[in-house]
C-alpha cells in the first residue's frame, strides 16, 4: 500500500512538472569553443556536445557514425562555418541533421558570419593550397568575437525555447558581465607583449595577433594546409635571422617536427597555445582559454 503511494506520488510529482524541464535543447557544437560557450549562455537547459576536441585538427575529420547520432538528435547546429568543417558538416547535415538545423536555418549558426573575417580572399587557385576563400575562419582568439557570437547565440536560444528566454538572457547578462571584466584584465596584460614578431605552424593565430598587436613574420607551412619542406624551411631561416623573433607558435594537433628544427637553428622558443577550450591542462573554459594564452605568450617572450 505505501510502495503504491509513493508511486503514484513520484507519477504526480513528473507529470505536474513543467514540460520544458525534460525538453532540453539538444546543441550540436563542431568545435570546443563554441561548446563552452552554449554552456555558459544555455546553463542545464541545453545538452551540449562537441564534435572535436582540442587535440583534433577540425579542418580534417571524418563524419563517423558516433557524429551522425549527435546530428540526428540536434536542435542546434553551432559551428565556425567559413568552409573550416566543409570537409565533413554537409555530409553529417545531409545523411543526419533534420530540416530545422539546415544551413541559414534557425537552427543553424555558423559564427563566422557575424565577425568581420580577415584574409578574405579575392581570387583563388589551386596553387595556393588549402586557403579559406571566405576569410580566415580561426575567429575564436579574439574576446570580441566571443562577445558578439554569445550574443547571436542567446538570440537563437530565444527562438528556439521561448518558454525559457528570461534565463537565457540572464546568462547572456552575466557572462556578458565577466567577460567585460576579464577583457579589461587582458588589455592591461597584453601591452607587455605588443609589437613582438612570432612565427606560427599554420595561419591559426590571425584574430589573437590582431588583437595583440603581435606579428606574424612567417608560416612553416609553404602554403596554408600543406606540410612543411625543407626548402621552405630555409627560406623561413632565412626570413627570421637577423630579426627578434619571441616564439614559435603551434596549436595542439598541429606536429612539432618542423618547429623543433628551427628552433634548434635559431634558439627560438616553441610556445604551444591552446588555441581552442581543452586545448592546455589550464585552459578549461573560455576565460582560462584567454588566460592561460596570455600567460603562455607573456612567458616566452
Ligand atoms: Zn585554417
């Protein structure tokens, strides 16, 4: 008799909660970053999944089938767009997202579409590589771009969930608020560092260097996307030798082998950036990203 009551009691409790407590947006992120951020602005409304890690080079994935039953399930599709996961979105969209996640769809943000890219390119060939024709799309290392893609984010978590629109805009309020803060803090950081010259692997780095004021004197790739050659990599000894060049910059995934040689010939640092949340053992949300960067870039130099 009581085993009965309580369940009958714990049937009532379920049924006489509000609906959109079970219904959870179902956010599909392609890249680490933007899975941080859809947790700060969507709190425990949404269940986030990232389709990479930082350990992985987002330019090159294959659409496995663990991706296909993320899509399957997504309300959002939260991505960088600008061709970076042209390689594999389309073909995970076409075989497994449905109607309402499509490209320019609600449920579709590709954020590079509300930064202002740099590197846009006004004529492409075969000849120069694997470039991005519509801008660099590496957007996520400037805290402005951070600002304005969380901002499109809770507008489409708005139209998505309506019944919860006020806690998305009190999150948006309140990460707006630290971010504000944290941006001041690495403004004041930053200036230690501006008008230093780096060298980087691939042009992953463009909006941080913009932001920092920092140079980018070569790439060890001879054409963005193409491995590094030994020619090319005389050339690159030959362009830093007789400047002062603080560091040599590489991203997670990206292989040491031909910064390790410069850094050999020149004395040059190798500085390994983040480059994405998860990317460093310090980097585990979007602030410590900024951090732990700073931190890293201040210390080589
Ligand atoms: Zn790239």
């Amino acid at each position: 008799m009581r085993l009965t009551l309580l369940i009958i009691s714990i049937l009532g409790v379920l049924i006489a909660s509000p609906t959109s407590a079970f219904a959870k947006v179902n956010v599909f992120a392609c890249e680490p970053e933007w899975a941080a951020l859809a947790q700060e602005i969507g709190g425990d409304l949404i269940d986030v999944t990232s389709a990479t890690t930082a350990r992985q080079d987002v330019h090159h994935l294959r659409a496995k089938p663990s991706l296909l039953a993320a899509m399957r399930k997504a309300d959002l599709v939260f991505c960088t767009g600008a061709g970076l996961e042209i390689g594999w979105l389309p073909i995970l969209l076409k075989k497994a997202g449905g109607p309402d996640v499509q490209m320019e769809t609600l449920g579709s943000i590709m954020a590079s579409d509300y930064v202002e890219k740099l590197e846009i390119m006004q004529k492409v060939d075969r000849s120069m590589g694997h470039v991005h024709p519509e801008g660099n799309p590496h957007i996520q290392l400037d805290p402005a771009n951070i600002e304005t893609v969380a901002e499109v984010l809770a507008d489409r978590l708005f139209m998505i969930d309506q019944t919860n629109a006020a806690a998305y805009s009190q999150n948006l309020e309140n990460f707006k608020q630290k971010w504000t803060a944290a941006t001041k803090r690495w403004s004041a950081e930053k200036a230690s560092i501006q008008g230093k010259k780096v060298v980087v692997y691939h042009n992953s780095w463009a909006y941080l260097l913009k932001w920092l004021g920092i140079d980018a004197v070569a790439s060890l790739e001879p054409k963005p996307g193409l491995p590094p050659t030994a020619s090319h990599l005389e050339e690159v000894l030959k362009t830093v030798k007789g400047q002062e060049v603080s560091a040599i910059l590489v991203a997670p995934f990206e292989n040491e082998d031909a910064a390790q040689w410069l850094a050999e010939k020149t004395g040059i640092p190798i500085v390994r950036l983040p480059f994405t949340v998860g990317g460093t053992d310090n980097a585990g949300d979007l602030i410590s990203l900024f951090d732990d960067t700073l931190k890293r870039m201040k210390d080589a130099s």
